[in-house]
C-alpha cells in the first residue's frame, strides 16, 4: 500500500517537475530573444544616423563630381566642400561601431547582416580617394555609395523578435519601408542637386528620375498599406508642413510634363 501511494504521488510531481522544467526554460529562451531583439532594436537609431550621413555624403559628392565634370569647380575645392560631411559620417561610423560590435555574435541573420555592413563600410575610404579622379566615372561612384546604405538598410531589417511576437516584427518591417522611402527621395535629391552644379540635366537624369520617381511612389503605397492609421496620420501631417511642400513644389517643377521642360534648379 505504502509502494503503491508512494508511485501515485511522486510520478505526478515528476512530470509537474519536468512540465515545469521545460516551460522555464522555453520562457527563459523566449526573454532572452526578446532582449536580444531589444538591443538590436535599439541600434536601429545609430543605423539610421548612419545612413543619414551617407546619404548627405553621396548626394553631395554626386553635385561635387557634377561640377568638375562643367568644369565649374576644381578638385581641391571639390574635396574641401566635402570634409565636413566625411567627419559627420566618421563620427557616426564611430557611434555606430560602438553600439552595434558587442551584438555582433548574436543571431545568425543579424551576424550575415552585420559582416556585410562591415564590409560595404570598410570601402568608403577607397572610394573617397578615388573621388577627384572620379568624374568620367561618376555613376559608379555613387553606386558604390548605394551598396553601403543598401548593406545598412538590410542590417535595419535584422532584428526578428521570432514568429511568437507578429506586432513586433511588424513594427521593424514599417520602420525599414519608411527608411526605404527616405532613401529613394535622397536618390532623387542627389540626381536634382548633381543636375543644379552642372547647371544641365545629361542624357540619362531624366530616365533615371523617372524610373525613381515610380520606385518611390510604390514604396509610398506599400508602407501606407502596412502602417498603423497613427502613423498614416502622422506622415500626412508631416506632408502639409510648409518646408515639404516647398521641396515637393521644387521637386514637381523639374518633372517633364507635356511641352514644358524640366527646371534646373538652383543648387
């Protein structure tokens, strides 16, 4: 009897043991993710001010090699107009290193993304030499510029929360499409601001333009289907601020429609 009461009462508590085992450390494993994600969020905001930076020093060097191409400058004076943005993006290379190393051994995708990004950063001091002799060969320049923000943009896109946390990743994917966004408009800021030094449009700006301008209006839609009705508030408020709609109205002014010729605008 006392074997038999004995057995009764152990082999439940067992497995409650073994139950209870298993969820703590589902749970555990669950929080640490999530804490990983966290971090990796959280560098979102140093990768974004990276890509910031980049895309200032792209656009300034396209206009740069726009005008020594019109011999409307000269290389001296070409790459002292750009120091200041090369020690902006120093600075924020630096800040993001310094937030972004110790996660460097976390998940897989991350650690792909983050060699990557590594690597597309470690050329920018090659590219920035190659520069001056650059103008016969400007759009490949900013190619190579475009190749590291993309890197940088697809780090944004790392951080997953797991299949449990939908809202989050959610969260992240809104995030990049908006930085998607900004990257296409700083693409044609680059192409207006080259076009405004070489006081002319070459053969290509106009095509190239136009196929942005489509890329960008696609992108718009798709981040307005998957955003919250909060931030689709948020962006049309930011749309009727005075400063935007200059741009835009400065922007529509170069857009080829029926006889009129696109403007050329003052840099």
């Amino acid at each position: 009897m006392r074997t038999k009461l004995t057995a009764v009462l152990i082999i439940p508590s067992l497995a409650f043991l073994v139950l209870a085992g298993t969820q703590t450390v589902v749970l555990f494993n669950q929080a640490s993710a999530l804490d990983v994600f966290a971090d990796q969020a959280s560098a979102g905001r140093q990768i974004s001010a990276l890509i910031h930076a980049l895309q200032q020093e792209r656009d300034r060097s396209a206009g740069e090699l726009a005008a020594l191409g019109a011999g409307r400058t000269d290389a001296g004076d070409a790459m002292a107009d750009l120091q200041p943005t090369y020690l902006a993006v120093d600075d924020a290379s630096e800040r993001f290193r310094q937030v972004t190393a110790p996660l460097r051994d976390s998940d897989a995708t991350w650690r792909l993304a983050y060699a990557r990004a590594e690597e597309a950063l470690g050329r920018l001091p090659e590219i920035r030499a190659a520069l001056p002799a650059s103008v016969a060969n400007a759009n490949a320049v900013l190619i190579d510029y475009n190749r590291i923000i993309d890197a940088l943009l697809a780090l944004l896109a790392a951080p997953s929360p797991g299949v449990e946390e939908a809202q989050l990743t959610d969260a992240v994917l809104r995030h990049v499409q908006f930085a998607r966004i900004k990257e296409i408009t700083s693409r044609i800021r680059a192409q207006l601001y080259a076009a405004g030094r070489a006081n002319r449009y070459e053969a290509d700006d106009l095509v190239e333009l136009t196929d942005l301008r489509a890329q960008l209006l696609t992108a718009i839609a798709e981040f307005r289907s998957a955003a919250t009705d909060r931030q689709v508030a948020r962006y049309e408020q930011v749309a009727e601020d005075a400063a935007f709609r200059a741009a835009t109205q400065l922007e529509e002014s170069t857009i080829a429609v029926g006889d009129n010729t696109p403007a050329v605008l003052e840099p």
